[in-house]
C-alpha cells in the first residue's frame, strides 16, 4: 500500500516526457551531419531547437507543478544555511549548464552554426560541462525538495546527460578523428581532474569575456524571477 500510494502518475509522466524529450534531442544531434548536408546548418538549428525547445519548457513547467508529488523523503528547506547553499550550487550549476565557450550567435543561428572543438575556458575544468551543471542541478534541488518526484525527475536528466557524454564523445569522434583523441587526452569528464594530473591548467583571462557576464546577468534574473515563474507554473492545471 505504501509503494502504490507515493508513486503517483505523475512519476511515470515525467519519466516518459524525459524520454520523449532525450530521443528528440539526442536524436537531433545524432542527424546533424545527414541533415546538414541537405537543408544546411542554419535551418537545421532551427528545426533543431523548434523540436528541442518547447519539449525543454514543458519539462520544466511539469516539474514545477508536480514538485511536491509522491513521498517526502526528507525536509531540510527550515534549516539554516540550507537555502542559501542550495542556491550558491544551482548558481555555479548554471555556469556549468551554459558554458560561454559557445558562440551565442551560432546557436541563435545567427552566425553558421559549426562544429568546434573546444578546449579553452570551462572545457578546460571539464569537457562536458553541461553534464556537470545538471548533476550540480539536480542535486541541489532533490536536496532542497526532497520528494519522490523529484528525485526520479533528477535520476532521469541525470542518466541522459551520462548517456549525453558518450554520445557526444563518439561524434566528435566521428568528425574530428585523431585532433578529437588529443583533445581528450588533454581533457577530462571529471571536474579537475584533467588540472591535478597535470595534463590541463586554468587560464582565467578565458573566462573574462562579456558572454560569462551575461551568464552570471542570467543567474541573477533568474534569482529574482524565481518566485513569479513558480506562481505563474501554479496556475497550469493538468489533466494527468
């Protein structure tokens, strides 16, 4: 009786929506070569993000609304510290989730969207930083909620983001070859690890561009938008 009255529908909804969303994104990337050599780069990161976008904001306002579902496993939010910690790691989150390295006018499709391989600013702390942010993410706010919910929710981006590093590994590997094995010889998955073996330093002039200002803008937006897009998501009404 327990086990049925926590795990709620909204747990497999959420489960399924990451699904859908993972097989849309990671299977977009999968077709860039192919489908960039048909209709070109700039109208491929559009149909790109046309896909990937409003799957993400439906995520997101699932989430928002079935937060508190299932069982409360803990409640720390009335500790001290506690919230203040849970905030300090999803800032640093988000400076792992979108790393400045990346050509904003490339992704806006802007600029023709290329294929880089990046080994300078934050690709330096690790290569796959949007990995890292999620994990920081996650852990933050499962820590903060608490619930069954969003543990699973968390278990699920947390898995798509692994399978994110292989996956991506691999067509970097397909593109760049030999350049691309180099690169991961001087590099690591691992936050730091790269830096204590030796194999990678930090210049920190990388990071004082205006694109890593407009990340941390982004956080502090965020910040204070936080409690508006929580009463906004509150009105959102679901039929499952």
């Amino acid at each position: 009786m327990l086990l049925i009255s926590w795990l709620t529908p909204s747990h497999f909804v959420m489960l399924g929506l990451q699904i859908v969303f993972a097989i849309a994104h990671s299977g977009g990337a999968a077709l860039r070569p192919w489908a960039e050599k048909y209709i070109g780069p700039r109208l491929y990161r559009v149909l790109f993000a046309l896909v990937s976008l409003p799957l993400a904001v439906i995520l997101i306002i699932y989430f928002f609304g079935h937060r508190y579902d299932g069982l409360q496993l803990w409640q720390v939010q009335g500790v001290p510290g506690v919230r203040e910690f849970v905030w300090l790691l999803s800032a640093i989150s988000f400076l792992f989730l979108y790393p400045a390295t990346f050509n904003l006018l490339e992704i806006a499709a802007i600029q023709k969207p290329q294929v880089h391989l990046y080994e300078t600013g934050i690709i330096r702390i690790t290569r796959h930083p949007q990995m890292v942010g999620q994990i920081i993410w996650c852990v933050a706010h499962t820590l903060w909620l608490g619930t069954t919910f969003t543990l699973v929710t968390s278990i699920g981006l947390v898995l798509h983001h692994l399978f994110g590093v292989w996956h991506g590994d691999r067509r970097l590997s397909d593109r760049y070859g030999e350049a691309f094995e180099i690169a991961k010889q001087r590099t690591s998955i691992i936050p730091f690890k790269a830096i204590l073996d030796g194999r990678q330093s930090i210049k920190w002039q990388e990071f004082l561009r205006p694109s890593y200002l407009g990340v941390v803008i982004f956080i502090a937006l965020l910040w204070l938008s936080h409690p508006l897009l929580l009463e906004a998501t509150s009105k959102i009404r679901w039929e499952i």
